[in-house]
C-alpha cells in the first residue's frame, strides 16, 4: 500500500475529523469567551473594585530607556487569561454535562427490555403446561 494511500485512509478517519472538527470549533469558542470576559464581564468588575483595567495591571522591573523597551510583569492579563479559561471550563463542563444526560437518555430509551430470569422462563413453562391440560 502506498503511503499517500495510507495517509488518505488514516487523515478520512471519523475520529481524526472528527477531532480537528472540534478543534476549530474550540478555538471559535475561546475566542467569543475571550471576548464576552474581556468587553463584557471584567469591565464591571474593574468598576466595582475602583475603576481598574486589569489587563492594563502590571509591575514595571526595568522603565523604558533610549531604544530598550520597559521589563513589566503584566500580571493584569494573566487575571484575565485565568477568568477567561475559568470561563470557558465551566462553559464546556456544561455543555458535556448535557450531552451526557441526552446520551443517558437515549441509551434508556433504547435499551430492550432484560431477558427473563431462570426462575420467570421456569414459571411460564409451567403456566403454559397448566393451560394446555385445561
């Protein structure tokens, strides 16, 4: 088999589409949480606490001189790295939370019944010869 063959049945997989599928859609959805944190919820928040601009947090190490940039610690967007993953964790926790109780769902509703127990097959064999001597 050829290698280009291969790699044409290995890259047309379920899963391998599957999984880069859900990687494109993961990266669109960080983006919109990155979004939703950074416009929508830490600007409140920054409100609350005094008007601060947490992405704009940062310890100055070394102040700009000539053509050398400033050494900062930006800890500011790290505190939003951290609510933004927060976020989207719990976003994705939910969303397979939910799947999960429709797959359990469905695996109920499809199910066939248990088969009879020893004692259940017993008990009809013996009604049945009941109902043929009457």
């Amino acid at each position: 088999m050829s290698m280009l063959k291969e790699f044409k049945e290995f890259a047309m997989k379920g899963n391998v589409v599957d999984m880069a599928v859900g990687i494109i859609i993961g990266a669109a959805f960080g983006k919109i949480i990155s979004s939703v944190v950074s416009d929508v919820i830490m600007p409140p928040i920054g409100l609350a606490i005094g008007g601060v601009d947490f992405s704009k947090l940062a310890v100055t190490l070394k102040q700009a001189s000539g053509d050398t940039a400033a050494v900062v610690i930006s800890y500011g967007k790290f505190i939003q790295t951290v609510v933004d993953f927060t976020i989207v964790a719990f976003a994705i926790f939910m969303l397979i939370k939910a799947l999960n109780t429709l797959k359990r769902k469905q695996e109920e509703a499809v199910q066939p019944p248990p088969a009879p127990s020893k004692e259940q097959v017993l008990l009809a064999e013996i009604r049945d010869i009941l109902k043929e001597k009457r």
